[in-house]
C-alpha cells in the first residue's frame, strides 16, 4: 500500500499542510490546511506567533488522520529564526522575525570581533544581519538576561518538531543558514560563538535530512486522539527544500522564487574563496549537497507593494499590478532590490521613487511606473547574478530553473529569460511541498533515491518554458542598471 507522508510548508506569510503519496509514478497532493502566519509587533519587537502555529500544526494533524492513514510528517519552514528553550523544557518567548530591527548595525560590530573575510572563510555564509549569528549577538548583547534562562536554542521547524515529539534535535540545512555552522563538517564553529560569548551547548544535538527526531509523543497523541507518527528532519529549511524538487539533470541554475529570489546552484562540495566572499555567495546545505546561492531581495518588493496600497485604501490585485506595470514604459529608472531600505515592512512604493530620485534617475509615481522599476531591477538581478554564478563556478549554464508560488508571475518568468538570454523552465510551483514529502518517501523506502524523486516530480508536474525575447535590448541597458548597485537612498 502506498505510504502517505504530512508535509508541513510554512512561509513567510502563511502556512499549509499537504498530504502526499506516490502513484503510478507521480506524487499526489491534497491540500489538508492552509492558515495564515501572522506577524504581531508589540512595542518595538516584531514576533512570530508560534503559539498559533502550534495549534494550526495540530488543526492539520486532526484533519489528515481523519482522511488517511499517516505514515509520516516533515516540517519545512523559513531560515535563521529560533525559539529559546529554557532548562525546563519550556518556550521563554515568542520568536522574533528576521525583519525586526534589532539587528541593524550588527555585522559591522561582529566584524570588529571577527573580521568578515575570517567569519566568511569559516562558514561560506554570505553576510546579512538576519542571520541567526548577528540574532544571538544582539541577546549577547543587549538581552544577557534572556541568553542565560536558555538551554536551547532551536531553529523553527526543530522547534515544531520539538513540541510534537518532546526531542530537541537541530537539522542541519536549517542551521546551514546561521552564519555558524562549519559547511565542511557541518557542525557548529565553537570558535565563532565563544569568540562572540555564546555558548556552544546552546546548539541541540545536530541531525541529518532524512533522519527522524522522534514520533508524536504520548501527550499529543491522546489531545488529538492519533496513533504515534514518525517526525522526519526532511530539508527543513524550505530553500533546501525546494531544492531537493528541482526537475533537472546534471548541472544547473535555480530560481527560489517567493518572498526571497534564492538565486544558485548545487555542488557536491563548498566553493569558499577570494571570489565568493566578494559576490556575497552563501554555502548552505541540501540533500547530500551544497547550496551555492545568492539571497536577493524577491517578490517580497511587490507583495510589501501591495499591502502598502491596500491600505491607502487602493483596492489593487497582483494581475492589475503586472497589467500597469506591463503597460508603462520599459527601462525608464532601476533600484538595487537589496538596497537596505527595502528589507523592512512599510512604504516600499515611496523608498522605491526617493531611490530614483536620489540617484538621479527618472523618478517613478504611478503604480505601474513603480511596478515596472521593480520588475526590471529584480530582472536585471538576475542576470547580474546569472554571469557571476558562470564566472565563480566555471560553468556555462543554458538554463534556469524557477520553481516555488513566483512563477505564478508569468510576466516575471519573461522578463528573466529575456534579461539573462537563458531559456527558462518554470515549475513546479509546490516545489517546496515535493521536496519536503520526497525526502520523507525516500526515508521511509518508498522512494529509492533524490534522482528518483526529481523524475518523478518531472513526472507529475506540467513544466512551461520560457524562451529570451530581445536580450539586446537588455544587454544594451545593463551597464545602466548596474550604476546603481551598491547605492541606497539612505546614505
């Protein structure tokens, strides 16, 4: 009988539970619960609400077990945010969101401790103050209170798994995106945390993708009246994820795309060098693999868009957003979408029309004009990142693969073969939910091998290529576009 894998998807925005099984060669998805995943600001902190999502976790299992026998579950969840676990077994408090200010400044301060070239030779993790390091430096810091109630810290998906099974383990591709974890070893660098004044025993024991942190324990089975359910440590970072369900063969290039462009490649060893610390490339963990890839700013720049003119009381959808910005004039001003302005919630559209105006470009006001800007840097990013990614591997890549929900955005999927002359496969768009059960199926035997899983994905998924138009024009703005990299309103 075919095993049935709960794969638990939790993004930035909202969550999902799916239910998935392998049939006459191709994976079957049912959508058991989708709930949202809210943030809350209290004072000056923003929060994740992980109580909530506890519940919606234990909504999705009362749900599934009562449509099918559950063979297993797996958790898949965004980077670098934990949750601190005190010496009694207990949450301290809410997790705080990678977007919250707190860490502004910080990599600078850690750079003075460690130097950026030493930290980046030992971890191969491209500098960004979301990290978990620059987080557990600030409590260091600033909260030395809180830092010395911890017994534990655990990363999202460790620590929904922790709840569910009463085990603290830490899996690796989630801690991969730390800034302290030993890419080679991959275990955590002691070296760093001492150096910063964080404990190493703060670090539960590590744990490989594939491998299970427990079954249901006996308290949750009897409050959701369910028999015990091995919890999978797939790739729980949803990145790794998503990557582990890329349909492709042999070498290639791959767009994450979502809140975050995850825009790299997969090696079978880390690529640490002069080179790679200069274009800010990360080494992350997948499935027997490395990740080399580049955190750019995504679509997080439109959906931020969005809400800001919503509640302008412009009651704008994404289609009427892609139709203005198809219909305003190409090519009249761009941003560096990984410009700091742009990480933290609030009036995108205006930091986007004070860039241009700073840099002396054509300053946007429509929203298609603003929408257009957006598209086209973004684009431009791309291929920026595109002809580095060849240059620091040594590789001639002919295509990208986009999958995850941005290639719903077929005018973005365009614009990206367009700008980076390379024919571009889009799909699937529940990547990160294949990827995740597909790692649970191959735990579970029912699946043999990744190579397996990915020919099978290709098998269930309906895959739509995008072949360049006018890659001319594109390369003629370019040097243009790439004046304005490195700049920001803010300076």
């Amino acid at each position: 009988m075919a095993k049935n894998v709960l794969a638990f998807d939790f993004g930035a925005s909202n969550g999902r539970a799916m239910l998935v099984s392998c049939r006459d060669g191709k994976m079957e998805m049912t959508e058991v619960h989708r709930f949202p995943n809210d943030t809350v600001i209290l004072g000056d902190r923003m929060y994740w609400d992980f109580p909530r999502l506890m519940y919606e976790v234990k909504q999705a299992i009362l749900k599934a077990v009562k449509l099918s026998k559950i063979d297993a579950i797996g958790i898949d969840t965004w980077g670098v945010d934990f949750g601190l676990i005190d010496r009694y077994g207990e949450l301290i408090s809410n997790p705080v969101h990678y977007r919250d200010t707190r860490t502004e400044g910080l990599p600078a301060e850690v750079a003075g401790i460690l130097p950026e070239k030493e930290l980046y030779a030992r971890t191969g993790s491209q500098t960004m103050r979301i990290n978990t390091l620059y987080q557990l430096y600030y409590l260091r810091k600033m909260r030395p209170d809180i830092l010395a109630c911890a017994d534990k810290i655990l990363f999202i998906p460790d620590l929904i798994a922790y709840f569910l099974t009463g085990k603290m383990r830490c899996e690796k591709t989630i801690a991969s995106t730390s800034n302290f974890l030993d890419p080679v070893r991959r275990e955590p660098d002691s070296y760093i945390l001492e150096a910063l004044g964080i404990s190493p025993s703060l670090i539960a024991p590590m744990i490989n993708a594939g491998e299970i942190y427990g079954n249901l324990s006996d308290k949750i089975c009897a409050e959701l009246s369910c028999e015990s359910i091995p919890v999978i440590a797939v790739c729980t970072h949803d990145t790794a994820s998503a990557v582990a369900a890329a349909p492709a063969k042999g070498d290639f290039v791959y767009i994450s795309c979502g809140t975050w462009s995850l825009f790299g490649t997969e090696l079978s060893a880390p690529l640490i060098n002069e080179k790679s610390l200069a274009a800010q490339y990360t080494n992350e963990g997948g499935y027997n693999s490395t990740r080399f890839l580049k955190n750019i700013m995504g679509l997080w720049l439109i959906q931020e868009s969005r809400r800001h003119w919503l509640k302008q009381g412009e009651n704008v959808t994404y289609a009427d957003l892609e139709r203005e910005a198809t219909a305003a004039e190409p090519f009249r001003c761009f941003i560096d979408c990984d410009a700091p302005e742009f990480e933290t919630s609030g009036d995108i559209p205006g930091r986007v029309s004070e860039f241009c105006r700073v840099t002396g470009q054509f300053v946007p006001k429509t929203r298609g004009e603003i929408m257009r800007c957006i598209y086209e840097s973004l684009a431009m990013k791309y291929k920026l990142n595109f002809e580095k990614l060849s240059d620091l591997t040594g590789k001639n890549y002919k295509t990208i693969n986009m999958f995850g929900g941005g290639i719903k955005d077929t005018f973005l999927c365009r614009m990206t073969a367009s700008s980076t002359g390379a024919t571009v496969i889009a799909g699937p768009a529940e990547a990160t939910v294949m990827g995740n059960a597909a790692v649970q199926l191959i735990s579970l035997g029912e699946i043999k091998s990744l190579e397996d899983a990915r020919e099978m994905i290709r098998n269930s998924t309906e895959l739509k290529t995008y072949l360049p138009d006018d890659p001319e024009t594109w390369n003629a703005v370019f040097p243009e576009y790439k004046k304005y990299i490195g700049a920001s309103a803010l300076k």
